[in-house]
C-alpha cells in the first residue's frame, strides 16, 4: 500500500472526486489504481470563502514499487505504515493455575477500560474495581443532581462506569505523540463497540454521551468474556505494601483482595483515594493545572466566525475553536474542552460544591457553544503553609480546589445551582440583573451575581484580572466573542489532576513495586484519548512483568 498526504480538493467537490484527483497525483493510468481508502480528513478554513479539505489516502496499486521509485524524495507520498496493534505476549493455558493472583485495575474510566480490556485480551483475567454504579445507573443518578439537585457522592459525573469522559462532548483527538500508532487501537475498539466508522478518517472525531453509554457496556462484556471481571460499587479504602511491594487491597466492605500488580486508573477527583495513598506513602508530587469558568455563545455565532460563508457545512459540522492569551499580569488564558452544540453540566461529586464542565451530543446540535475559559496556575499558588519556598504538600491542590468550589455554592444560592454572569457585566465589573439572548444551559440552574466582586471573588484576584483582559483579546479572534450577553458559569475547577502519583519509566510508582499510576487522576493523561492510550501502554508494562517478557520502549 501507499500513502498520499496532503490531498487537497474543494470542500464542494464531487462525491466521485476523489479516484481522478489520486490518478492526476500519481501520474498513472486510471486503470493502475486498484483501490483507495481515506484514512483522514481534514479541512483548512484560514479562507472562510474557500475552504479546503485535505486528505490522507492510502492506495492500492497494481505497481506500487515503480510508482514508489517515482517519486521518491516526495515527502507526501511514501509506503502506508503498519499501524495494526501487536500484543508484548499472551498468558499460556493453565498461568493463573498455581496460585498466582491476578492483576487489578483500580477505576473503569477510559484508562482503566483500555487498561483491562489489553490485559483480558492478553489472557491476563483483570479484575476490576469501580466505586461507581454501571452506566445506565449511573446516567439516572446525574440526571437526579441536574434535574432535581439530588447529588449521590458516589454515582455521578465523575464516578462510575465510564468514568468523566461519559460525559463530556467524547473527543477522541490528542496532541500526543504517538509512533507506535496506539490511538488507532483505541479508535478501532470503539468501532468495534458500536461508535461511527467515521471516527477512524476525520480529523476531529467525537462520539458523544449516548452513544458511549452503549459503547462502554459492549466493552464492559467483551472484557468479561475473556475471563475478566467488573465489580462496582467497589470503593477502595486501603493499599498492603509489604517491603516495597503491593500486596493487595482493602474495600469499602472490608474484603480483602491478594494482588501484587495494581493499576491505578483514578479519575482526577478520587480525591478521598489520594488522601489514602499518601498517607501509605505512595510518592507524589504537586503539579500545576488550572482554573476558570464555562462561557457560552450562541453556535451559530461561532460558526459564522470561523466558516464565515460556509457554516452550516454538514461536513464542518459545529465549528469549535482554540484560544489562548497572556496576560499582562504573566498568567495564561486558554479555552479548555470546547464542546460545539452542547451544554453545560454541574460536575460535582462532593456535597455543599458546585463544579462546571461541558457536554456535547454526537449531533452537536443544542443552541449554545461552550467551553472552559481558564487560567493557569501552579503549586506555589495553591500551596496552603504560607510558605514562600520548599515542596508544596501533594494534596494542597484538592484543598484550593474545594475552596473555589464551595465558594461557587455559596454564591449560586445553594441547590447546586452555579454562580453566573454575563460577560459585558463582568469586564465591566457589575453584578447581572436578566439574562439577554444567551439563555444558560446549566441545570438545576443559574443565579445572576458577580463573579469578580471585591472580597467574593469566586476566583483569586490574578484569574479574574486576567480573564478580564483575555475576554477583550479573544473578540479580536472570534468575532461575538465577548459579546455583552454572553454567559459566564463558574467554576471550572477539575481541569486535570493537581497532583502526579509520579512513576519510573517501567511505569511503577517510583517507590511500591507492582503499582502502575495511570490516566487523567495519576497526571498522565487529558482527555479520552490519551487516557485510552495511557492505559494501553501501562497494561503493556504490566503483562510483560507479569509474564516474564520485555515491554514496549
């Protein structure tokens, strides 16, 4: 096979375009090419009246060695690599029969999924432990805090099967590198459990919650199938480490559980877990991560801006977009998760705290845009001895976030509703009194306030500051985008882990062999994506310990 990149046609271009266009390219006979499959498509949309798809085309020729000679030293044409996944080795018939207890995989987010699913699949037999409900369960339970301000601290949107990413608008891109094309594995499962074969060629796939409900729950059996086993509602509450080594688990029941290789695929806010695992010494570090709120537009004001004559393109689909500012004051803004034709969801999973994230549809087809406008911080920003140097205590990041969080309560009135205002109001500095065209799509609600008051800031002084001079700096890029009546809804807190369960290259925790810190909660992942990925590459580490074999570089 051979590889075209960088095949560009109009965006209106014939449906039968694409054969002559890879002909012409070439420069052989029609009847040479055999075949062709896309296996990407992008668009540029820098020319709004002129945008242009550019493809990645993987061929089929009946020469493909004289057309490869050809053009050789064309950097867009070259043979189609290998991008099929290879397993690092497969358990004999008979491996666990002496005894040997099997692995376990703490968390069934989008880490601790793909973590178990390459372990079943290697015949490693992984239990799994999710203190959250099932998915079904769990999706009424969500409904219950947007709908009726009934929070279940253990079923919600960031606990249970599934993990945060349920809930979310299911982007499955990332800026990772990626050699050994493992975000093909995880692209190819997802087809296999039911998500659009379109995901494998656009440039910027996404799922979205209802379809990956049913997805979770095909992967949930097919793991089962190959002899692993998914146990919720199974919170753990202590880890044995004997000498260095992990020797198993406590729960929440009190059972036990023997094990010497544990995958911890936390989320980012098993925060009651982390306090646990440093107090048994597990080493950690303080990281930076951010801090914000959610803003909405009307969609078809971002569409307008970015494909100017051709929004509505059912190709472009909702447009989203990626901003970033500095501050005068040196923090740096950024849209964080933007989720086109979407909503914004209450997050929580503590009571008496409101947390904002965002949610698409795979339609994308809800009124607003939204997306995390957010500031940078580090340790030392967090940090709560008073100190002015020396480490900052790992869990110092979950307390300033409960800080941020409680506040938002408070300022929304009680009842989970969030705190809220209008973006002329808050450049300006005044509390909003009504809402204008941009109605909110947060549930159980909003309530109009100030979010940058003197002495009730809902963020420290330097974000509001800095938001307020990004705002501004962000119309110039997106026209509309700091219209008056544009809605802030705070707060965006759980951004990423504020903390990293810091391992060595082998994947383990640098001081308790046979645990594996992984995903978004250990600080190695953001996103569906990489979390998928992550977890791929820890269960590789694993099994090949576990199996006496060499891991993957």
């Amino acid at each position: 096979m051979l590889r075209i990149t960088e095949l560009r046609l109009p965006l209106d271009h014939a449906e039968d375009a694409l054969r002559p266009a890879i002909v012409e390219r070439l420069g052989i006979a029609d009847t040479d090419l055999k075949g062709f499959t896309v296996f990407r498509r992008a668009y540029d949309a820098r020319k709004k009246s002129a945008i242009v798809l550019i493809y990645t085309i993987d061929c089929d020729l009946a020469d493909e060695a004289s057309v490869m000679l050809q053009h050789e030293g064309d950097p867009q044409v070259r043979a189609t690599p290998d991008t099929a996944y290879k397993f690092v080795g497969h358990a004999p018939e008979g491996f666990f029969a002496g005894g040997q207890p099997r692995p376990v995989v703490v968390g069934f987010g989008p880490c601790g999924i793909f973590a178990a699913l390459i372990l079943a699949q290697m015949g490693l037999r992984p239990i799994v432990l999710e203190r959250g409900k099932e998915v079904r369960q769990r999706t009424k339970d969500t409904w219950g805090l947007w709908r009726q301000g009934v929070l279940n601290p253990e079923s919600n949107v960031q606990f249970g099967e599934g993990g945060a990413g349920t809930f979310s608008d299911g982007k499955l891109w990332s800026q990772i590198s990626d050699p050994r094309h493992l975000t093909r594995k995880v692209l190819t499962e997802f087809v296999k459990a039911g998500a659009p074969e379109e995901i494998l060629f656009v440039s910027k796939p996404h799922i979205g919650t209802f379809r990956l409900v049913s997805m979770v729950e095909k992967m949930r059996a097919d793991i089962e199938a190959l002899g692993g086993e998914i146990r919720f509602e199974q919170r753990v509450t202590d880890l044995h480490v004997e000498d260095g080594q992990v020797r198993g688990l406590t729960l929440a029941s009190g059972e036990q559980l023997r094990t010497d290789h544990v995958v911890l695929a936390l989320g980012h806010s098993a925060r009651d877990t982390f306090a646990m695992l440093h107090e048994r010494g597990v080493y950690m570090e303080a990281k930076p991560f951010s801090v914000g709120f959610r803003i909405e537009h009307p969609q078809g004001v971002i569409d307008r801006a970015r494909f100017g004559p051709n929004a509505g393109n059912e190709i472009l689909g909702a447009a989203d977009y990626k901003l970033v500012h500095h501050a005068k004051n040196g923090r740096s803004v950024y849209s964080f998760c933007m989720c086109p034709g979407g909503t914004v969801v209450a997050a929580t999973s503590e009571e008496g705290r409101v947390v904002t994230n965002g949610m698409s549809q795979y339609s994308r087809n809800e009124r607003n845009a939204n997306a995390g406008i957010v500031v940078g911080i580090n340790p030392q920003d967090y940090r709560q001895d008073g100190r002015a140097d020396g480490p900052v205590n790992p869990l110092d990041g979950m307390a300033f976030q409960r800080q941020l969080e409680t506040r938002a309560f408070e300022l929304g009135g009680g009842g989970y509703q969030a705190p809220g205002q209008l973006v002329g109001d808050f450049i300006k500095g005044r509390p909003s009194k009504s809402f204008g065209n941009v109605q909110p799509s947060y549930k159980p609600g909003v309530f109009l306030t100030d979010l940058g008051a003197k002495g009730r800031s809902s963020l420290p002084d330097y974000a509001i500051l800095a938001i307020r001079e990004a705002l501004p700096a962000f119309e110039r890029q997106i026209k509309g985008f700091a219209m008056a009546d544009a809605v802030l809804t705070g707060v965006e807190t759980r951004t990423s882990s504020p903390l990293r369960i810091t391992r060595g290259k082998d994947r383990q925790s640098l001081n308790v062999r046979g645990l594996y810190p992984a995903g978004e909660g250990a600080g190695y992942a953001g996103g569906i994506m990489s979390a998928g990925v992550d977890g791929i590459e820890v269960a590789e580490a694993l099994g090949a310990a576990m199996l006496g074999v060499s891991a993957p570089a």
